[in-house]
C-alpha cells in the first residue's frame, strides 16, 4: 500500500502456535493489500512452511557459509499471495549461538537497504520467547521492531515466558528499544482461560488483542502445508486471524509493561490454581478481579 513500513517482533514459548498465529497474520496482512515479508528467526526455521506449501527454505547462516558473497535477495523466496519469506537459521548443532541468526540476517537486510527496495509495509519476525537474550533481544534491544506482541495461552509456563518477555521489554525502554503493543491469547477455549490471561493482562498494565480458539481447522490446514487464511478462508477461523490483523495493522501505540516479580508471579498462580476448578464448575465467575 506503500504506506510507513512497520516492524513488529512476535515472541512465544516454543509450542504455543507463535508461528502458527504469525504466518496467519502475515496472510491475513497480504489479504488486506499489505506488502508483508515474514522473517522466521528460529534455529528450526520453520516459520514460513505454512506459507509456501511445507516447504523449507535456505536459511541466512546457510547460504552464508555456502557462498563467498551473498545478496539480501538471495534468501528472499516467495510464499502465499506474494509475502516475502526468509529464515535466518542457525548454527550447526551444538557450536555458536542461537541467536546468531537472527543478528547475522537482520544485519546483512540493513547494509542492502532491502526493505526499502521492495517498498514493505509490514516485516513481521518470528522470534522464539523462552529466551530473550544475545540474538533473540535484538528486535528488542536495537529497536529495529516497533512494536512487540507475545502469544501466549493461559498455561503457566507460557505466561511465565511472555512476563520474561516484558521485564526484557521494561530493561530496554528507555534506551531506544522496542515497546509492547499487546497480548495474543492463544488457545482459549474455557472461559476461565480468558479470564486467566485478562488478569494477567491487567495486572501487567497491557491489553490482550484477540482471543484465538484452538480450532480442528487450523490442524487441517497445517496438515495441507497451508495456513488457515489460505485452505479455509471463509471459516470462523479465518475470520479471527483476519480481526487480529485488522487490529495489528491499526496500531500504532506501544507502551512499557509492568512485569510481575517471580513471587508476585507464583502468588498470583497460586490463587487463579484454587480458583480454576470453581470457574470450570460455575461456581464462581468473572475470576479474581485485579489487584487482590
């Protein structure tokens, strides 16, 4: 649409369905008319196979170690109704960082100015959240994403990662990083999970963008290589990821978080843990209000 380009950082626990969540995005951007690249920065790099029919892609690091030199647009492929797709890879197993990737990627797409060439609005990373550290903080560190979304369901290791994610967000606010625009609930089914990630949400002074159910059609997309947007674009599904993008695309006020310290965490599980079996019961609703 030739519009400012955005970047956003999506981070989540690994398993949580970040990619799955990101590649609908993207689609759904691309629906919109957008001009989006997805920028997969997991080792595994298996970020943007729902967007190109369950195909890998060559990596960053790869071809780097392949080549003598290497162009940004080498490692571009294109996917689903036009979007971009890179993965930034790892190293061999078990030598160097993870995170090497990512810096070595985001770096090399700066020097070729390749964002301004090909006239991007979006470029959405998909970065790993259980660890926010060396290459997977540099979208947040650097500030080369503007805004920050975590994915994350109402289990607590998932919100433990994504309140690991804010005191990163928090340490680097005030020396030109990037902020958080919000929370994606994923996976929120029982009413008391939405109650669960809405307190959460609450009590770390940040909102909850959308809540996206566990659905058996996301399953028989991924099944096909596709995304949801893509194999059933007239679902309720569908539907949703469309409303996040929508969303998303609007945008454009982050903020600081307020990150719970690990007691403050663990109380805070302790209670929603004897509430959990009332609210699925009916006893109780509305869950534990914010602030007790």
């Amino acid at each position: 649409m030739g519009g400012k380009l955005k970047q956003i950082a999506i981070y989540g626990k690994g398993g949580i369905g970040k990619s799955t969540t990101t590649s609908n995005l993207s689609a759904a951007l691309s629906m919109m008319g957008f001009k989006v690249m997805q920028f997969g920065c997991d080792p595994k790099s298996d970020s943007t196979n729902t967007l190109r029919a369950g195909q890998y892609i060559p990596t960053v690091l790869d071809t780097i170690r392949e080549r003598t030199t290497v162009k940004a647009l080498d490692v571009i492929h294109e996917g689903f109704n036009g979007i971009y797709c890179v993965e930034s890879g790892g190293p061999a197993p078990g030598v160097g960082c993870a995170g090497r990737g990512i810096i070595t990627a985001v770096e090399l797409f700066k020097q070729q100015k390749v964002f301004e060439e090909l006239g991007l609005d979006f470029v959405i990373y998909d970065v790993l959240g259980d660890v926010v550290c060396g290459g997977f903080a540099m979208p947040i560190r650097e500030g080369i994403a503007e805004h920050v979304f975590t994915v994350s369901s109402s289990d607590f290791m998932s919100i433990y990662a994504s309140n690991n994610l804010f005191k990163g967000i928090k340490k680097y606010s005030n020396s030109g990083g990037a902020l958080l625009g919000g929370v994606i609930a994923n996976s929120v089914n029982a009413g008391y999970s939405k109650d669960i990630i809405d307190d959460f949400a609450s009590r770390t002074k940040t909102r909850v963008m959308e809540y996206i159910p566990r659905s058996i059609t996301v399953t028989q997309s991924e099944l096909k290589g596709k995304t949801t947007i893509e194999a059933a674009p007239d679902s309720v599904q569908a539907k949703i990821y469309l409303r996040l993008a929508e969303k998303i695309a609007a945008h454009d006020i982050s903020e600081t978080p307020s990150p719970l310290e690990i007691h403050e965490l663990q109380e805070w599980a302790a209670e929603w843990s004897d509430q959990v079996l009332a609210l699925e019961s009916g006893v109780v609703s509305g869950g534990i209000k914010a602030g007790i």
